[in-house]
C-alpha cells in the first residue's frame, strides 16, 4: 500500500475517531509501471469488498494512445488494497472508461467499458476521420472481483452508429429499487452526434448524454433516448418517489460553469430537456452523484454528490449533502482544497461514505485517493443517522 500523508501502515491515520476525514492514495501516477493513472470508478459487492476501477496510461497524461484498465480490491474497508489487477489490455490501443454496477439480485459485478485504437485521437473519432471509432464492451465478475470474464463487445446493442465518440460513466451505474421496473440496471454515458451549428474544436459536432439498460440482469442491452445538447459525463440517482424515477447529472458546456439535470419518468428510456443546477457549480468536468439513504419512518432522503467545486480551475473537490432530491445542496464539505478532478462516491457497508478521487499538488493526476467519513464529520455535527 502507498502511504498519504498523515497515514500509518495498516490503517487509516485517525481510525479510531469517526469524526475525522481519513485518506490513502490507491493509484500514484509512476508507479507499477504507468505514467498516469486517471478515471476512478468505485463499487462495494455485495459481501462488502471494496473496488477501485481506473485506467493506468502507459506513456503519458494524454486521454488516447495505450491505456490498460485497472482493479485494486479491498477486503478491510479501504485500510489496505491489492496489487493492481490487469483486466483488459490490448496491446497499445485505449482501453479505458470504467462504469461499474453491481446486481444486488445476483451478486455479479458488471463492468461496462469502452475501446479505439490506441493511435486515434478523440478529436479524430468525433470527426470519423480515425483509423476506427469507439467501441463499447463488458465483463463480468460473479466472485466479489477476483476473476473476471473475457470482455465482450456490445456496441451494436448500445451506440447508434450515427454516433462519433462514446463514453460508459466514468463512475458507476445504478440498480433500479422501486417501481415497475425494479431490478433494471441502468448505465449513464454520453457521445458526439453531427450537427451542422456544433463547433467542438471546429467541428459541426455537439455532445449528448445517454443511458442504456437490461432488464435481465446483464443478458441483453438496450439503447435509452438521447439527452441534448451540450452535455456529456453523467451519472444517475433514483429519486424517492417510488416510482423508479431517474435524476441524470451531467457535465455541461452551456458557458455557466453549472452542472445539468435532466429526469426520466420510466427508468432511463426517455429524458427531459437539461436544465442548469445553480448550487452546482463547476470547472466543466465529471462529478458523481449517489443516493446515501432513502426516506422511511425513521431516516430522511439524503444524496451525495462531489466534484471540484470551482467556477475555472479543477480545485476544491468537495462533497454535498441533499435532503430534497438534489434540488437544494444545503451541505458541503472541502476533502481537497487545490487540485483535484474526477470521482466516484460509494456507501460503505457500515454507512460511512467513501469517495475515489484524483488530487495532487501540481496538478490534479499525480495520484487517486481514497477519502473515507462519516454522515457526521460532512454535516459537521448537524446531522446523523442516530438522530430521527
């Protein structure tokens, strides 16, 4: 294990106080044989082990050319973690875009991935103008992450072929738990479509999000309506109304430096028009968004979200607290104040949060960092789970 500041071997620095904000970095950019590590994805299966998903770039910082995608696993609540796992690499070409998902129904982890040749870059694959385009794939692991399955290609199933650039999360995917379509297991991406007044990069191409899901546990895939323009990274929340309703949070390119929303009524098939979200302010960059508890007799909605909470710069990652199904964000608290960018949040199976973020001191990819609290240590005092 690679030791963060303030940590001692074996266990969190400050461990026996659940009031303290404990972190160790699981990923430092250099080691083990990869330039940079980037992308985190974070699950807990269903018996508790922890997994650390991301993508180890080989030769450089760069979001093209050879890119492996990673496992760390944690049997001890993120204490201490594996040697890092080799689940996909295909020779110099970018495997990367980690979204995982667990089936609680089954058990079996589903890792939902995408793939290009390693020597296109992105701005090429949105012009079709590559040697190839993106492709998306799966594996599947039934022993809380140990082994995994051969990575299958579903791409036909999921991508209109219209479509240029495509990207799985980064994060995670969401089980449905309420309503008629109960069970559903639903993926957020996003991807490039041609349009004639888009301009990325001088292109006439504009960004969209998506999602796609199965409703038999993993076996087949459909494709969910596009939401547009100008959002991509997403990730999902069930709403509390019971009905299975779908909150998509998306980075957005509306020039206000605000996350957007967008619902769907019937689990990812169709999808409101993005709005802004005022609270959420942001540098243009991935967040992640989590249902923390639901609304029973004894207990209050309550959702997380963390992004670096900055107008220009990827700094201040920070972590939110909503007791109005992400309306209002009456809640934050700074885990890193400089440089940060993409992370994934996770409950861990004794109800503290946890949350895989990159950070560093130079710039914000020199390591991904697991950051672990308490419901009390983020509302500072004003909120916990005893309380009723």
């Amino acid at each position: 294990m690679v030791l963060g500041a303030g940590m001692v071997a074996g266990k969190f620095a400050g461990a026996a106080n659940p009031e303290t904000l404990r972190q160790t970095d699981v990923f430092v950019s250099g080691a083990d044989g990869y330039h940079t590590y980037r992308i985190p994805s974070l699950i807990v299966s269903r018996k508790g082990t922890l997994l650390a998903f991301c993508e180890g770039r080989k030769d450089s910082r760069a979001d093209s050319g050879d890119i492996d995608l990673l496992l760390k696993r944690s049997t001890d609540g993120g204490q201490t973690w594996s040697r890092p796992q080799i689940l996909w690499n295909d020779g110099t070409n970018t495997c990367g875009n980690p979204c995982a998902v667990l089936d609680e129904d089954t058990g079996v982890i589903w890792l939902l991935m995408t793939h290009n040749d390693g020597r296109d870059k992105e701005s090429a694959i949105k012009a079709k103008k590559g040697l190839g385009t993106r492709t998306v794939w799966l594996a599947r692991s039934g022993d809380e992450g140990e082994t995994w399955s051969k990575p299958d290609e579903i791409t036909k199933s999921v991508k209109d072929p219209s479509w240029g650039w495509y990207a799985t999360g980064p994060g995670v995917g969401i089980q449905i738990k309420h309503g008629p379509r109960r069970g559903r297991l639903v993926i957020p991406c996003d991807h490039t479509y041609d349009e004639p007044g888009g301009n990325l990069r001088g292109l006439p191409v504009e960004y969209g999000a998506h999602a796609f899901y199965s409703d038999d546990h993993g076996k087949t895939w459909k494709l969910g309506a596009a939401i547009r323009p100008k959002v991509n990274e997403c990730q999902l929340v069930e709403l509390a109304d019971g009905k299975g309703t779908l909150l998509m949070d998306m980075r957005a390119y509306f020039g206000k430096s605000r996350r957007a929303q967008s619902v769907s009524p019937d689990g990812g098939r169709t999808w409101s028009a993005p709005e802004d979200q005022a609270e959420l302010i942001e540098p243009v960059c991935q967040a992640s968004i989590l249902r923390y508890t639901w609304r029973t007799q004894n207990s209050q909605s309550r959702i997380l979200f963390s992004n670096p909470a900055d107008e220009k710069k990827r700094i201040n990652m920070t972590v939110r607290l909503s007791y109005d199904e992400g309306n209002t964000w009456p809640v934050s608290r700074t885990i890193h104040p400089t440089e940060s960018a993409y992370s994934c949040l996770t409950v861990l199976p004794d109800l503290e949060i946890a949350c895989l973020y990159e950070r560093g001191v130079q710039h914000a990819y020199e390591k991904i960092t697991f950051a672990r609290f308490s419901l009390e240590w983020l509302a500072e005092g004003k909120d916990s789970l005893r309380q009723k």
